[in-house]
C-alpha cells in the first residue's frame, strides 16, 4: 500500500508522473548537448578542411619539414603561389610558396609598437 502512494512499485515498475517528466527531460537536455557537440565538432573540422583543401600536398609538407613548430597558420593563394601567415616562437612570420613548394619569399612581421 505504501509503495502505491510513493508511486513506486517493483512488481508493475510503475514510475510517478513527475518523476517520469524529469527523466525524459532530462534526457531530452542530454540529447540536445550531444547534437550541439557534434554540429561544433563537424563545423570546426570542415572549416579547417576547406582552408587548407586549395594548398597542395607538396607545399604543405614543405611547410611542416621547414616550420615544425608553427600554429595560427592560415593559408591563402596568391595568383600561382601559396602564402602562409603563422606563428612561431612567438613571432608572426609571412612565407609564399611555388606550387612545387620552394620558399620564394619569407619575412618577418614585426609586432605593432603604437597602441
């Protein structure tokens, strides 16, 4: 008789409505932080995808053979040429590559002095 006010019961595995509301929330809450992780993770892994998709094989190992350490790379096309913008050692640096992946230009951005 108890068990049948709690709302409870182990022979008829009766749950009470509210507690029954809370858990199909609660995974609804669940499902929705799922399907939003996995659109980020989609939109993030496509985005890198299409900036490096025009840049070569050849130039884009060149690039890691030479700048190892290298991050914040974004890559961009300029005419025949491949330009890549990144960091390293805590400097900004500029490299344009041929398509066969020579270094035709490499410079040195120097950090803005006037604020």
């Amino acid at each position: 008789m108890i068990e049948r006010i709690v709302g409870y019961s182990i022979r008829n595995k009766f749950i009470c409505p509210s507690i029954k509301n809370l858990i199909a929330k609660q995974t609804l809450i669940n499902m929705k932080k799922l399907l939003i992780a996995s659109c980020l993770f989609l939109t993030i892994t496509s985005c890198e995808h299409e900036i490096n998709s025009g840049v070569p094989e050849t130039v884009t190992s060149s690039f890691k053979k030479k700048y190892p350490h290298a991050s914040d790379i974004k890559w961009e096309g300029i005419h025949n040429h491949y330009q890549a913008k990144f960091t390293i050692d805590g400097q900004k640096k500029e490299v344009i590559f041929s398509p066969n992946g020579t270094v035709l230009i490499s410079k040195s951005i120097a950090p803005n002095l006037i604020k």
